[in-house]
C-alpha cells in the first residue's frame, strides 16, 4: 500500500474511532461557551492552508474558481448554525484531501475515486454514530459529510467540473434546511413556525401589542406592592418545610417557611429550566410556547403578564441565565447583577415605583461537589464510595444516564448527602436575598415567592439529574414537584399550607390580582394557559384540581441536532402517571388523552406564531 493510501486509511480510522472522545470534547468545549469558536478557528485554519496548498500547485486553479468556493464556504458555514453541523466543513474537506492523494492517477479519474472514497468514509461515519447509543443514523449527516469531502476533490480535478465545489457549497447552503424539513429532521424552529397555509386558532388572541397604561385596582388586596420571585435551580419539594426537610440544618428555609403559606401542590411545567422558566413568566404551557430546545425564544407580539404589570408601572428585571438560554420576549427589559443577586435587588427596591424581580439561585444544581471536610461539617456521615457515576455527579454538571447503566441503589445514601450539602449553600444564598429585601425597608411592601424551576432525580429512576443533565428524562414526581413558598406581607397565612394544585403557568395569573392588575389571558383553556388561583394564595379552601399535564424534552438544551424534534409528555391523573413520546414535526402516535392537547396546542402555537429562532 502507498504511503498517501495508508495515511487516507489511518485517517478514515482515527475518525471513526474518535466518535466517542469527539463527543466528549464538544461535551466540554460546550461547558465553558467554547465550541462555536473552536469550530470557527478550525474552519478558518483549514482555509488557510487550502489556500496554500493551492498556492504550491504547479497547475493552479483560477483565482476566481478559489474565491467563489471561499465565499460559498463561507455561506454554508452561516447558514449552519450548529457547531456540529459547521464541523462538516472543518473535517471533511481535509478527509477529501487524503483521498486525492490516495486514488492515485489522474485528471477526472482520479477526482472520481476520490469522491467515492470521502463518500463511503462519510457514510461509515454515520452509521457507527447509529450505532452509538446516544445517537442515531442520519441522511442529512451523509449528505453534510459528502459535501465537506467533495470540495477538494472537485476543486482538483480542474476545468469545468472545477465549478461545481461552488455550485454544490452554495446550492446546500440554500436548500439544507428544506430538506431537514422534507425529510423529518429539522429542528422545533424549523417545523415549527407556521405560514400562511397553517389554520389559525378560533379564538386566536390578538398579536397587536398593546401599549396603553394599565390602570392599578387600588381595592386590591395588595395593590401597588412588589413583587419578587426567587427560584432555586433543582431544588426538591421534599427538601423544604412543610412538605419535608433536608437532612442538614437550613434556617433560612424554615424560618420563610414558618412565615409563608405552602401550596403543597406546586407542579413545574416541563423538567429542565428554560420551558419551565417561559411557562411561569409567560402563563403558557410549554406545548404552546415551544421553548424545548435552546436557540429558540417566545415569539413576539402578544402581551404576556409581566409586559402588563410594566404598562400598569411596575420596574421589571430579573436574572436572565446567561446569554444562550431562552427569556427574549418575556417582558424582562432589565437584568439583575448576577454576580451580586442580593446587592442587585436592594438597588432595585430603593427605586420610588413598583418593583418585580426574579432572582435565580444555582446553588443546588450539579456538580454536587462537597468535599468529605463539607460534610462531616454539616453533620453528614455517608461514605462516597469510589463509584464512577458518583464521581461524574460530583465533578460534572451532566450525569448522562445511558453512560451509567444499572440502577446504582446502593449509592442512594452518599448521593443524597452530597445534594443536602447544596441546599445547605442555597441556604446561605437564600439568606443573602431575603436580607436585602429587609434592608431595602420594603419588606412590608413586597410578596416573595419561594419555588424552583424543576425537581432533581437522586437514583429514584436510576438516574442523576433532570432533562439537562441526565440527557434521557421522562416527567415523573421528584422532578415535576416543587416547592411553592408564598410570603405575603402582612402576614396572611404564615404558617399554613394548602393542597391546592398551582402549576408554574397559574403563578402570574394569580399573582396580578392581588396586585391590582387585570391581564387578559391568551387563551382561556387551562390546559394550554394559567389560570386564577390566587384563592389558594391567600385563603384556606382547596380549589377544584385543574389539568396536570407536562411536555419537556428528553435530553434538555443538550439535545443534538436529530433528537431535538423529540418530546416526551406525560399525564398525571388521579395520582396515575402516563407517558408518550412524539415528533413535533409528526402527529403524534398517542392515546387520544394526549393527541387532543397536543392538537390544541399546536393550534394556539400558530396563532401566537411562536417560537421563534435567535
């Protein structure tokens, strides 16, 4: 064998078997906001030296045949929005490279054999990704991968042909995405936004945003009061008072509790943080919004609870996340420092007008890193055995379950102190936020609300984590129950509880009358909208149960590109779960108890045209 064949056949080998540590690389360039721009280095690198290779050639090709493969490269490079669809154009192109140089001959022939060569390693590529267990076989990727390899050996082979490494660059540019649709592989974003063809809802709301002043009810329970809300990532119910306890001393958390009335029957909307976070702040269920996948936000246009209380003169801030999660369009125009949550918040409060704001803490959320010193400190006395899973929770903020097979029951105690000991740091961080609040001297102004974006599974379900981290979730009792702390400032309630259900979307709803601020729902269907319950805020009767049903995906912001159409819902009815996975590009394949909601809410998405793409 030639020494250009056996590099091209090495070269073959190494990517096939890179697959695995590839995925973790990107895995950890993703962690620190780094793989977009490794990828966009990489492609430009590779220009480079294609661009010198070129310069060396004795027969080189025209200059303006370069630059038109330069700037449809460039094009489709754009017009790929994912890391991992760009990488095609990073790899590839040097694969097409060693295959010239492995076909031997010349001219057209050898073009030929080359293409053949990058085409079969490409489609070997694929369907070893089918059978990683994490992945699956995708055309769109062959075809992504056919053109990444093409380009050297079209650009080569001269003459005419020479042309068609621009033509094809520029012509998938073009026509990518209408094929992802055509075949069943786009995106929520792409089969999601509707046209003209797409019927509308018969009771569609009105997308003329209205910017008239909202007058305030001054006979308002507590008309013109603040209002802030504080979310603790990945905190259980079971951990607080009065529904349980962590097995550590939180002080904080039981003297708000002892000061709050609970709703025992707090349910997140979805099982990770962002469609959990939109459904709260936007009273819609996450079937509606369709914020399941990170690159998408609520559309604008309908007025959405917090836009009103902004209209009715509340200042409105909150923390956002960081940059790539999903709160565009919320109503949010003004963000709370995140590196000083508690300082941000008595600034915010000093001001002369109402205030709301959101303050998220991530104390709680993996990696759960106490160290043995933490805990004998906090009175925890659990082994940490040297178990592979339990080292991935304590280091990592993703423990992907398909890694982690078996059921690990035995690991249940040292799992559960490691995640008592970050409660006991949201804690201290709750400490922080509600001292600032007493310091503002607004205190006897302003409701607070305690709760979490979603619970977190501790080995229950064989797992670790949520959607975002366990990267294979189904909706199910310790991460759909929350906790739902309400502390009003006269002090109605301290103390008590009630078994009322108040999901994530009934929380504003309830909220802005008592404040004196009437907003028009959206829809007037619980199942797709919040509804009123402030009754269960402030009194003690249980209100009639009102439509318990959830919608996440499967593997949160962290879904690839062929998983992120890909969404599990579940019902929970008379205490009795039920599940069903679906397409959202497909009608989906369920029981009629989910195809009927579903329906509706895909109905109500396109009449509110949301989501929308960054």
């Amino acid at each position: 064998m030639s020494r250009d064949r056996l590099a091209f056949a090495c070269a073959v080998g190494l990517v096939w078997a890179a697959i695995g540590p590839a995925r973790l690389a990107a895995s950890a360039l993703r962690d620190v906001h780094m793989l977009g721009t490794f990828v966009g280095v990489a492609f430009a690198g590779l220009a480079v030296l294609f661009g010198l290779g070129i310069a060396r050639m004795s027969e080189k090709p025209p200059w303006s045949l370069f630059l038109a493969t330069a700037l449809a490269g460039v094009f489709l490079f754009t017009r790929w929005t994912l890391p991992e669809e760009r990488f095609h154009l990073v790899l590839y192109p040097a694969l097409g490279w060693l295959a010239w140089r492995a076909a031997g001959g010349d001219g057209s022939r050898r073009g030929l054999v080359a293409l053949l060569l990058v085409t079969l390693a490409g489609l070997g590529d694929e369907l070893l990704q089918g059978l990683h267990v994490d992945r699956q076989f995708d055309w769109m990727d062959v075809l992504a991968n056919m053109v990444g390899g093409s380009v050297v050996p079209l650009t080569l082979m001269g003459g005419r042909i020479a042309w068609a490494a621009p033509a094809l660059l520029a012509l998938t540019a073009i026509f990518f995405h209408p094929l992802q649709t055509l075949l069943g592989t786009a995106s929520p974003a792409a089969v999601l936004l509707p046209d003209a063809s797409v019927p509308t809802f018969p009771a569609a709301p009105s997308l003329e945003r209205d910017l008239a002043e909202v007058p305030v009810n001054p006979e308002a329970l507590y008309s013109g009061h603040n209002l802030v809300i504080i979310t603790i990532d990945a905190l259980r119910a079971d951990h607080v008072p009065p529904m349980g306890g962590a097995p550590v001393a939180t002080p904080t958390l039981d003297a708000f509790a002892a000061s709050s009335r609970a709703l025992t029957q707090g349910w997140a909307a979805s099982s990770w943080t962002s469609p959990s976070m939109v459904s709260m702040f936007s009273a819609l269920h996450p079937a509606v919004h369709g914020i399941n996948v990170r690159g998408l936000n609520i559309a604008p246009g309908a007025t959405l609870p917090l836009e009103t209380l902004a209209r009715a003169g509340w200042k409105v801030l909150g923390h956002a996340g960081d940059p790539t999660e999903n709160y565009r369009h919320l109503g949010i125009p003004d963000e709370l420092n995140r590196d000083d949550e508690a300082a941000g918040l008595r600034s915010a409060l000093a001001i002369d007008s109402p205030v709301f704001a959101w303050v998220h803490l991530r104390d709680v959320h993996a990696p759960y890193d106490a160290d043995r010193a933490k805990l004998d400190s906090l009175g925890l006395s659990e082994a940490l055995p040297d178990a592979p899973i339990l080292q991935r929770a304590r280091t990592h903020y993703t423990v992907p379950r398909a890694s982690f097979p078996g059921r690990h029951t035995w690991l249940k105690p040292a799992i559960r102190a490691l995640y008592a000991a970050e409660v006991a740091d949201a804690d201290a961080s709750l400490a922080r936020v509600l001292l600032a609040i007493k310091e503002s001297g607004e205190g006897d102004r302003t409701i607070v609300i305690l709760t979490a974006d979603h619970g977190e599974e501790l080995l229950e379900g064989d797992g670790i984590g949520h959607a975002s981290t366990t990267l294979d979730s189904v909706p199910r009792d310790v991460l759909q129950r929350i906790p739902m702390l309400v502390r009003l400032p006269d002090g109605r309630g301290a103390g008590t509880s009630n078994s009322s259900i108040l999901r994530q979307q009934d929380l504003l709803p309830s909220l802005l009358p008592l404040l004196g601020v009437n907003h028009p729902p959206l829809s007037r269907d619980p199942q797709l909208h919040g509804v009123d319950r402030s009754g269960a805020v402030v009194g003690e009767e249980v209100l009639p149960p009102v439509d318990n049903w959830f919608v996440t995906s499967p593997c949160g912001w962290q879904c690839p590109p062929e998983r992120r159409a890909e969404r599990v819902a579940a019902l929970l009815l008379d205490g009795v779960w039920s599940w069903c996975r679906f397409d959202v590009s497909a009608a989906p394949s369920c029981a009629p108890t989910f195809t009927d909601r579903i329906g509706s809410a895909r109905e109500l998405a396109s009449a509110l045209r949301t989501p929308v793409a960054h």
